[in-house]
C-alpha cells in the first residue's frame, strides 16, 4: 500500500458480498497456512460461488451482524472486513461477538484493524452493547497478540471441528467496549 492510498471504512452492502468471500477466501489461505491442511486451503478457490451466497445471505439480514464494516481502497477495492453482532455463548457475560476480521496479507500491519476494531466497537454501543468477546485460534500468534495490544483479555478456551481435525479456540474479551474505540 502506498503512503498516500486512503483506506476508507464503511458499512457493508449486499453488493459487497463477492470481494468479501474473495478476502475471506485470500487471507484464510494465507493466516491459516501452516494450520489447516494445505490442501483443504488450495480448494477453497472452488468454493467462491456459494461463499458470495453466503455473505450475500448475510448481508442481507441486519439484525444478524448489525456492525459490518468493510475497508476499501480509494478505486472501492474492498481489502478487509469485520462483522459483529449479538454473542450466543450462554457461559460467557459479554453481550457482543466479533465474529469475522479479515484483511488481505498485503495490507497487514498498517492500522486498518484497529481501525475495524474501533468502528466495529463504537457501531456495538449505538446499539446498546456494553462488552465484547472474540474466538481465536490458539495457533495463530500474530493475531493473538494483536487483540492483546488491543487490550483483550485471555478467558476461555476450547475445542473447534474442522475438516475432521480438532483445533484449539481462545477467547479474548474486553469488560467494556468503550476501551476499543480509538478517538
């Protein structure tokens, strides 16, 4: 990304939803290398019809990730996204989840996900969340200490099915999500 690129943030729409399966597709190939099977993450290039369906789908029903951010590139290349919403986990007190933050490998490193954090953070409190949890893989260092530079706090952990293989999840939450919305 050059130094003069300006990364924009917005909220999703329904027309977004083939670039968001294509970053989605990118950067789970990429973040998930060396953790997945190789061969499950080469193939998921196949899947980018009915992975358009799906976020379409989700894109589609406010209620169900009320804060969807996408970011995009100032010729409207979408190069990252987060999505969050209600959480569902019953032994857990925080009222919101984030589910999704993804943002391609070449535009790693350079702020936009704190700033996905933050809108997603502040969009959550508008709508009368308080508090955040987010499930990560155990695996994967790099964005575990990104939501600890964050501020998150290590609080669960367990198991998640993939591809017939058991992977380790940690969460990470944050007591008040005023703490992530940057000023």
């Amino acid at each position: 990304m050059s130094p003069d690129q300006k990364i924009t943030l917005r909220l999703a729409r329904p027309e977004d939803a083939g670039s968001i399966a294509l970053v989605h597709i990118r950067t789970w190939q990429t973040a998930y290398a060396g953790i997945f099977p190789p061969d499950k993450l080469a193939i998921l290039d196949q899947d980018m019809e009915t992975s358009t369906e799906r976020w379409h789908a989700n894109l589609t029903d406010p209620d169900r990730l009320p804060a969807f951010f996408v970011a995009e590139t100032a010729d409207g290349q979408i190069i990252g996204f987060a999505a969050a919403g209600q959480q569902h986990h019953e032994e857990y007190p925080q009222d919101a989840e984030l589910f999704l933050i993804y943002i391609l490998p070449e535009y790693q490193g350079k702020g936009i996900g704190q700033r996905l954090m933050s809108a997603s953070a502040e969009r959550l409190i508008q709508l009368g969340f308080t508090s955040l949890i987010l499930w990560v893989l155990e695996d994967n260092p790099d964005s575990r200490r990104f939501y600890e530079r964050l501020g998150g706090r290590l609080a669960g952990r367990q198991s998640y099915l993939r591809w017939e293989h058991e992977y380790q999840i940690v969460a990470y939450v944050w007591d008040d999500l005023t703490d992530l919305v940057q000023s």
